[in-house]
C-alpha cells in the first residue's frame, strides 16, 4: 500500500504513514555478500601502515591514515571489490522477504548490490545494469555524483527504491567513508532540512524527494546496522526527528536480539533521542554462542517483527 501524501502544513496521512527500512550490512556479513566490517573495510583496502592498539581514533579518520590521505583514489581502485554477491539461497531469500514486505523506501547504508540483485533474480550485476535502475528526483535538474540525497535505485517489486545514503559501489565518488567526506553529507542533509523547514515540511509528490525526508517524516525500522558513533549525519538526523512535532515525524524502531551490557550505554542514548528499542530476548548476556550463529537465528525472528508491527501500524489507519 503506497502512502498519501498532500500539500497541508500538517501530513495528512490518509492511508497511513510511509514504512521505511534502514538497512546496514550486519544481515549481509551473517549470510554472505560482502562479509566485512567497516573495520575490516578500512583495514583491506588502506595500507599496511601501523597504527598503535592503543591509539583508538573514528574510522572516518583512520581511512585517512591507511589511504596516507588519498582516500577517493584507494576507493577507485577497490571498487570491485564493494559490488557484494548473492552466494546463498537463504540468504537470497531474506533479502526477499524485506523486498516483499512493501517498505515505501528503503535505505542502506552499504555500498554494495545484494537488494538490486535479489530483485533482479541474478547473483552479481553489472555496472551497467546498476545505472539502467539509477533515478534522480531532486529539485535541480542536475544528477548527483557525489553526495546522493536525491538519487536512487529503482528495482521491480513492491519495494521499489533503494537509496544507498552513503554511496554505491558503481560510483566510488559518491562513498562516503571519509572524516571529510562525512561532514560534507551532514551539511547537505541540513541543507535539505531548512529548505523543508521554510518550506513548514509542505508534502507533496515532488516535495519529498530524498533519502532524508524518508528518514525524518516516516516510520524507520533499522535492521543490521549498529549506529557507530561516527555516523554523525544519521545520529544528527535522529536528534532532529526527535524534536519535530510527532505528528511530522514518525517513530524509529532499532531491533536487537537481546540486552548486551557492553553495548547498552549506546542504546540508552538511541532511546535518549527518541529511538524504540526492541530486544528480542533470544538469550541472555551470558550466553556462549557465536554472534554468527545468533545473528542467523536474529534475523529471520526480526524481520518478521518488523513485518507484523508494520501490518499494526497501517492497520491502525484503515
């Protein structure tokens, strides 16, 4: 069901407000595609510099040490290798699950192909193939090479937009990985932002016309993605939907497989700007199994909890 929208200062959400995921590769590294970290990222395709295990620095700025400061030119040259790979029949048939469950958007912050491809039934595509799905809605008439608000990709099943919010693989100017790079992005998002606000967040079918109106107006359900500390544009993002009129803004919803003390200042702070976070209660702290193993049974319980709160919410609109 896609969602109405009209041009009333206050959203007028007749058949119920726009459901969006935020996707991270934490589904991708239990399954298959590209399975790094964005610590094992940096590391792979940064030099072998060494860095002392006492110095602890943001990854934005650690990519800047391993490439010596030629952060754009490391990422050209290993662009190949960020295209990801469907290996995996179950690990196929999760994405498709998330593609069939009608999101009106989905987001990612991976800069690989694994929800193009599940759509597309093929194992890997190519960069052609990629820029036939390419979309570009932004307010000026001039595509976007690097900072990708505006552009996204559009794939045949009910979930048709996926915007990679940090970039794509395809174009490796567009990814941002980079302390430099990252407070860019964060400008252009308030950028977008005060259009909107001088604009009172009027809505119409041209109006919201990026990956940030999704994320503040609609109901975000993040999946797989862990909120480092770095992510500045999306934490900021989530302070500023925490202080828009409810009405505007929608809920956020983080899932997690159960309460993990190492992490639970985090996710205190998630809530302190107006997260819901859901534990799923699979096991308790002490638990010895693998987080691999976990995150396998994590998975299919989460996204079925995101479908069923999905059907609540849309229900409560009919």
């Amino acid at each position: 069901m896609k969602s109405g929208r009209t041009g009333a200062a206050e959203t007028d959400y007749k058949e119920g407000r726009p459901q969006v995921l935020l996707l991270g590769n934490g589904l991708i590294r239990s399954y298959s595609g590209l399975a790094m970290s964005w610590k094992d990222l940096v590391c792979r395709i940064g030099s072998d510099r060494t860095i002392p295990s006492t110095v602890d620095i943001p990854l934005p700025m650690e990519i800047v040490l391993r490439t010596e400061g030629h952060v754009s030119n490391v990422l050209r040259d290993h662009k190949k290798e960020l295209y990801g790979r469907i290996e995996s029949d179950t690990f196929r048939s999760r994405l498709m699950t998330l593609l069939d469950a009608g999101f009106d958007d989905i987001l990612t912050t991976n800069y690989s192909y694994e929800l193009e491809e599940a759509a597309s039934g093929k194992a890997f595509l190519t960069k052609d193939e990629i820029s036939a799905m390419r979309r570009y809605i932004g307010f000026r008439r001039k595509k976007e090479k690097r900072y990708l608000l505006h552009t996204y990709n559009e794939i045949a099943v009910p979930s048709n937009r996926v915007w990679h919010i940090h970039g794509e693989a395809a174009n490796p100017d567009s990814i941002v990985i980079g302390h430099y790079y990252y407070g860019n992005l964060l400008g252009q998002c308030q950028s977008v932002v005060k259009r909107r606000e001088k604009d009172r967040w009027k809505y119409s079918e041209t109006a919201r016309n990026s990956w940030v109106d999704a994320f503040l107006t609609d109901d975000v359900y993040v999946l797989g993605f862990g909120f480092d500390y770095s992510e500045t544009d999306l934490w900021w993002l989530l302070s500023k939907k925490a202080r828009m009129k409810k009405k505007r803004s929608g809920n956020v919803y983080i899932y997690r497989p159960h309460k993990r003390e190492e992490f639970d200042v985090k996710y205190r702070l998630l809530q302190d700007y107006g997260a819901r976070v859901i534990d799923l209660g699979m096991y308790d702290s002490e638990s010895e199994i693998e987080d691999n193993e976990m995150f396998r049974e994590f998975y299919p319980l989460a996204i079925d909890a995101i479908i069923d709160e999905m059907s609540r919410r849309r229900a409560r609109c009919l």
